[in-house]
C-alpha cells in the first residue's frame, strides 16, 4: 500500500512539474528533461522520454492536450467548465465578428478551441441567436489585410517609424516616406492607422487597405516621443427629432452651448475636416456647420457636388 501512494505522488509531481514547464511555451524534449531535473534526477534520458509519453495519454484522458510536433512538445489547454452566463459570452464574441475583420479567423479557431468539447446542453446555450448584438462588420473584406495589420502593430509596439505608398480617396498615389505610426482605430466601417507624416508634418489617418509598400525603417521613437494631433474645434446646429433627446456623442469634447425650443448648437472637437463632414452628412439636412467659415464652406462644396450629381440646379 505504502509503494502505491509513493508511486502515485510520484507521478503526480511529474505531472505537474510536466504542465510548469510546458506553460512557458513550446519545448524540445531536452528542454523539458532538464526543467524536470528534480523530478528525472537518476532516471536516465530514454526513460523519462517513455514516462513521459505515458503522462501526455494521462493528462489526455483529464482533458489536457499536448500536442506532439516536431520533436516539439506545445500544451494546448484543459478542458475549462463555463457557466450559462459564459456561454452567453462566448456566443456574442461569436456574432460580433464579421468574417470580414482581420483577425476573424484568429478569433474563430479560439472559440473552437474553448467550445470543442462543450455538452450537448452547453452547445444548446452556445449556438442560440445572441439577440444583443453589436456587430463589427466592415465595409470591405480586411482579412486579406491581416499581415498588414499586424507589421503595423508590431511597429507602434517597438515604437518603429515606417514608410509607405498611400492611394487616396481619388486615386492619386502618394509616397510617405516617414510615419510614425501610433495606433490602429476603426470606424466608420474601415480600419484606420493613426500616425504622423512628415508630408504636411501632421497627425493623419491612413486607411490601412489604401496602404501598400509598407517599410520599416531602421530607427526608433525615443521614449515619451509622440506627436499630437491638432483637433479642430468647430460649431454645428442641430434641428429635428434629435433636439428633445440626449445629443449622441459622435465627436470629442462636445457640449450643447445653446437650447431653442426647435434647435441645439453644439461645440465639438473633430480630427479631420472629411471626419467632420462625413459624420455630420448623416443627419441630412438636420445638421448645419456654423464656425469655422473655412469648414462651413468645404461643407457648402459638397452639397453642391450631391446636387450636380442628383441634376438639382442644372
């Protein structure tokens, strides 16, 4: 009785020294024969490379799988228990990604990972329609981006300036041979890199499927180093459904600096003139741009241009 409880705690501290080591990361078998030295300590190499093949079909019937590749050993996880709640969770991650974000694909293989083995009860809850849904749909398909996306965050995490050839909303290609990039935003259906440009020395934001030729320089952002953007500060009034609601929030720092029982000013803060505009344009005509004049007539420009287009005034 006694050699069975010495051989059981044995194994289990094998067990555990084995999951130690593997939870730092992929490892050769000499990697993990030396991690486990205090528990292999007299046990010679071809020995412990059979206990512990013994132990990784162990492990796999609790649940725990560890992938054999390559002479690489890689832990792959447990078999996690979720509550109802959790799989409410899941299911919205689930649905929030449109197979058109970038990383889709990353997100869809975790979600198989974690949902593999769920009960028939659980995959009941799981694949019911998740009715509170806020969907990140993209305008465009950005998977094809992904690669892109991920030199660029690897980029603004090292703090690395870049180059690159960027085509504009009318097609005209342009060489920006020094960015510093800083962040990767998305809104309005697209994804955006935040970053200075020493073409027009500003804070600008490039739409990442209009970059091509991406370069990263040889040289880094000292510390603290980073650019601000100019904000425009400007003033819109606002007639219609919207006066006698809250006022969404759609720009920064904005606040209601005028009430009339029919209209509301507002004074915001935008980041760029076409930002402004853009956002603005889907209130129709409830929406009305009054300082700065610069701003108030770029706006005046493109109704125009609506109008040319719907034959009004010609």
């Amino acid at each position: 009785m006694q050699q069975i409880h010495e051989r059981t705690t044995t194994m289990i501290r094998r067990l555990a020294a084995l999951l130690t080591a593997l939870r730092d990361g992929p490892c050769s078998f000499d990697q993990l024969y030396r991690q486990m030295a205090e528990v292999f300590e007299g046990v010679a190499k071809e020995s412990a490379r059979r206990m512990i093949n013994r132990d990784l079909t162990y492990l796999a019937q609790l649940g725990i799988q560890v992938e054999r590749n390559k002479g690489t050993y890689i832990l792959r996880g447990g078999l996690p228990v979720f509550t109802e709640a959790e799989l409410r969770a899941l299911a919205l991650i689930r649905d929030t990604f449109d197979h058109r974000h970038p990383q889709s694909a990353q997100i869809n293989q975790l979600l198989q990972r974690l949902t593999d083995h769920l009960t028939d009860t659980e995959q009941k809850i799981y694949q019911r329609r998740v009715s509170r849904q806020a969907t990140v749909r993209p305008a465009i398909d950005y998977a094809p981006f992904a690669p892109l996306i991920e030199q660029l965050e690897t980029a603004i995490a090292v703090r690395q300036p870049v180059s690159f050839c960027y085509e504009n909303s009318r097609k005209v290609r342009r060489i920006h041979r020094y960015v510093e990039p800083y962040d990767i935003e998305f809104y309005d259906r697209h994804f955006y890199l935040v970053a200075y440009t020493d073409n027009g020395s500003r804070v600008l934001d490039f739409r990442i499927n209009r970059i091509s030729a991406l370069r990263l320089l040889d040289q880094r952002l000292p510390p603290g180093v980073e650019r601000r953007r100019r904000l425009i500060t400007f003033r819109y009034r606002l007639t219609g459904p919207w006066v006698h609601d809250e006022v969404s929030e759609r720009f920064e720092e904005q606040q209601v600096i005028e009430r009339q029982p029919d209209s509301v000013v507002i004074e915001a803060k935008g980041r760029s003139e076409f930002f402004i505009i853009q956002t603005l344009l889907r209130y129709r005509s409830h929406a009305e741009i009054l300082h700065p004049p610069e701003l108030r007539q770029q706006m005046a420009a493109e109704v125009r241009r609506l109008a040319q287009v719907y034959g009004i005034g010609t």
